[in-house]
C-alpha cells in the first residue's frame, strides 16, 4: 500500500516542488491550505498535479480541524511547511506570524503526539534563527540569534520540535534550511523580484527596479534540491536536525550582476550605500536603484551554512548551481 503523506503550505513553493517530489516516489500526497482569493494553485497547475494530490482546506490555526485530520488518516509522514513566510512583513505583522509559525506548529505536534504517535514529523526550521551570526559558516552547533519576529517565531518551533522528541519519543526531525529559490518562488522574495524586475527592463527600458540593502549575503539554493533533504530526514530510522545549504554565499549585488550578465545588459554600479545605482552603459538608463523603504530595522547581513552533517548522514548535497538557478529563473520568467 502507497505511504501518506501530509504537506501544509502545500500551494507554496516548497509544497510544491516536495508534492511533485513524494507523488514521484510512490506516496498519496495530501496537502493543507487555508482559503485564500489569492490562491489559485499556479504552482501545483505549473508542475501538473493539481489532480493527484488530495487537498483539505483547513487553516494550521483550526486546532481541532487538524486534530481529528490526523486521527483519522494516520499519515506515515507530516511535512510542516505552512507559515507566514516573508521576514520583511513579520515587523508589521508579528502577532500573526507568531500565531502561524509558533502555535501553529504546537497544534501539529501534539496532535501527533496524542493521535498517531507513529507519525515522522518534519519541521521547516530556518537558517534565520542564526540571525545575528555568531559563527561563520553557521551548523547545527552555533548558537541562535534570530533578529525578526518571522526568526523569533521559527526558533520556537525548532525548540517545540527537538522537545517533543526529547519528551515523547516522536520521530520529528527539524531542517534548517537556508535560502532556496526557483521559477516559483514567490515575487516578494528579492531573487524572484531581481530577476522579473530585469526581464522586465529588458522588455520595456523605461522600468527600473527599486532594491534595498544590496549588501546583505545568503546561501542561496535551488528548492528542488531542499526538498529531497526534508524527504532524506523522514526516511532515516533516528530524527535528527540538519542544517541545508550549499556552502557558498553570495552578495544581493552580485546576485543581480550574474542576473545581468546572463540576460546579455551592459551595466555599471555607481554611488555608495542609499546612492547607490546599476546603470546601463548603453544609454546611461537606470536599471537599478537603491530604496530606503525596503531596508528592514534589524537585518541579518550574512549567512552561509556548513551542510556537512546532512552530506554525511543524509548523503545529500546541492546540486544545482546558482547560476544554473539564475538561469532556470530567467528562462521561466522570459516564458510568460
Ligand atoms: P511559501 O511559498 O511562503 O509557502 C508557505 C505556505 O504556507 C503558503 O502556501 C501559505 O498559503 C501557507 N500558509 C500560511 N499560513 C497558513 C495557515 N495559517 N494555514 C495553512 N497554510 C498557511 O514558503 P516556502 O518558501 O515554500 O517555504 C516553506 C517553509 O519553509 C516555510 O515554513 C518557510 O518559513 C520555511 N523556510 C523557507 C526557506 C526558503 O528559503 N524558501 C528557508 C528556510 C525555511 P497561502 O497561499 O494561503 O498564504
Ligand atoms: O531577502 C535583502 C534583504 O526576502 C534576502 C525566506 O524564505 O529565506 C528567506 O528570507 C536579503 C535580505 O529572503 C531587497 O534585506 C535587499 O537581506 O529574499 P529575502 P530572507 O529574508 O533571507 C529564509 C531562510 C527564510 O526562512 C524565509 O522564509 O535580501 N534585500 N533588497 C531585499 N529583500 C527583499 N525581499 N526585497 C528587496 O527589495
């Protein structure tokens, strides 16, 4: 008999690409997803299996909804990626987030704990939690110090996670991704905005794209890549927490020179800090500038993982290179 498995945030990106992961494998996929207008599945529909997968439309915050859920379908594995997901908004909407991403996964868990305690339980953890980095690279040793409501919110589940462990004997193991992108990423996200921003410039040379701190480095990957970890994490007999990465970073800066590059724009970066500025060389255009509204009040300037102990206990490792990841984001973006 096919293994069930359960995604919440099944219309995100991550949902989608682990979907389409699982249903390869064998699995009866079912996904969680709350209501929303502005849902209409494109990345499930992209990826084409809007029909094999089974969807319950409950929120993570319905705690009996999702209780008598996991009573009644027993699943082999639970993959908690629903959160609010997007640090720059969790300033202005700290209560919500922290209702999603702290008490949300509280509902999870002991509804695992009290109804299917066989149940392998995954938690999205975040290479956010590192925050204000206290060692360089960052692995499942350095200690936490997330700098955002979204970091504070994802720390506490982590913790929750390797609790109810510790405490009940469950199978649930904790990612702690870094910085994964795709085609379907979400057009807040600024490799997303960077990279349809361009294209945008490249169709119309009158638009320009506003970016903020075009300092800040991260570990950026490919989510096709992630979602085998999370998958690798639940197959293993002993849970465990893993940090995710590709163990190279990168500046927002030189993300959108790469970018550049590859879409063949001749450009210049002129100014400093809030001066800043990409030009075109060609005709002196501005395809870039620098907008204080996108500085966040507290940023994490640098993260770079050291996934050493996924490659060795999990055998996994990044495969897909950021300029593969550029180019993938182009092509799809060019498409539209
Ligand atoms: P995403 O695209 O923002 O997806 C998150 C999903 O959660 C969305 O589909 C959203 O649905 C859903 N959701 C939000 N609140 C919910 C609620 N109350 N009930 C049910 N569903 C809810 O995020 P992602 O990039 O795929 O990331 C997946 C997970 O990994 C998240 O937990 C994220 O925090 C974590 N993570 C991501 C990264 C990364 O770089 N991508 C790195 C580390 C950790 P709506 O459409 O209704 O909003
Ligand atoms: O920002 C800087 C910004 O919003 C990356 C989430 O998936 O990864 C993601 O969180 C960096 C930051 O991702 C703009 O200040 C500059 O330093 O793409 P981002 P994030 O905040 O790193 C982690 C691991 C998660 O867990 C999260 O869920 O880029 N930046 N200018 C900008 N960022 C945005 N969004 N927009 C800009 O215009």
């Amino acid at each position: 008999m096919s293994k069930k498995a359960l995604i919440t945030g099944i219309s995100g990106q991550d949902g989608a690409y682990l979907a389409k992961y699982l249903l390869d494998k064998g699995f009866k996929v079912y996904g969680l997803e709350r209501r929303s207008a502005s849902n209409d599945n494109f990345r499930l529909k992209y990826l084409d299996i809007l029909n094999e997968v089974n969807i319950f439309n409950i929120d993570l915050l319905e705690h009996t909804s999702i209780a008598s859920l996991i009573a009644s379908e027993q699943f082999d594995h639970v993959y908690n990626l629903a959160a609010q997901s997007f640090v720059g908004d969790s300033w202005n909407n700290a209560i919500t987030t922290s209702q999603i991403n702290s008490i949300g996964v509280v509902n999870l868990l002991d509804a695992i704990k009290q109804l299917s305690n066989t149940t392998k339980y995954y938690q999205a953890s975040t290479s956010e939690m590192f925050g204000l980095v206290q060692n360089t690279p960052q692995n499942e040793k350095t200690p936490f110090y997330p700098r955002s409501p979204y970091g504070v919110s994802k720390l506490y589940s982590h913790w929750m996670t390797v609790n109810y462990r510790e405490s009940f004997n469950l199978h649930c193991s904790s990612g702690i991704l870094f910085n994964h992108e795709s085609p379907l990423r979400g057009s807040q996200f600024v490799t997303k905005k960077i990279v349809s921003g361009l294209c945008d410039y490249l169709k119309d040379g009158n638009k320009y794209l506003e970016l903020g701190n075009l300092d800040a480095e991260r570990d950026w990957g490919y989510a096709g890549d992630y979602v085998k970890a999370m998958f690798l994490m639940l197959d293993k007999d002993d849970p465990d927490d893993y940090v995710i990465g590709t163990g190279k970073k990168h500046s927002v800066r030189e993300f959108c020179s790469i970018a550049l590059d590859k879409l063949n724009i001749k450009y210049s970066w002129e100014g400093q800090g809030i001066n800043e500025k990409c030009i075109s060389t060609k005709d002196n255009k501005l395809i870039i500038q620098v907008s204080e509204k996108f500085f966040r009040p507290a940023e994490v300037n640098e993260l770079l993982a050291d996934p050493s102990k996924a490659n060795k206990k999990l055998g996994w490792k990044s495969e897909t290179s950021l300029e593969s990841l550029i180019e993938m984001m182009i092509e799809f973006e060019l498409s539209k």
